[in-house]
C-alpha cells in the first residue's frame, strides 16, 4: 500500500527524524517528504499497517499529519 499525507513538518531536521523515525518502527520502501510542496506531503511505499496507524505514529512524533486526498 502506498500512504500519502499531508503534514506541518517544514524542516530537513524535521523530515530527517520523522523519516528515520518511520523506517525504524515500521516496515516501509521509501518515504519521502516533499517540503517544497504546500501540503508538505509525506509518501511512504510498500506499507505493511493501515494509514490510521501511521497518522497516529506522526501525530505522536508532534507533527499534523492527515489523508491527502
């Protein structure tokens, strides 16, 4: 499953540790952070847990982080 989200993470510092934080907790592909793009849109490929599971876990980590449409 591939995961598309719409977050507040803004930084590369920010996207560094929510990336590492992601692969370190679940099994992914890639997952990337678009921070040039207005909806800072995370994508994660080759999701292996359901995308509330995943919103919660970014959520925890401080960021927004929603189902982009």
């Amino acid at each position: 499953m591939i995961g598309i989200f719409r977050t507040n993470i803004a930084t590369h510092e920010d996207r560094q540790h929510m990336i590492s934080a992601i692969q370190a907790n679940f099994e992914v592909g890639t997952c990337y952070v678009d921070l040039e793009d207005c909806d800072k849109v995370l994508r994660i490929t080759e999701m292996k847990v359901d995308e509330y599971t995943m919103i919660d876990f970014v959520q925890q980590q401080g960021f927004l982080c929603e189902i982009l449409d």
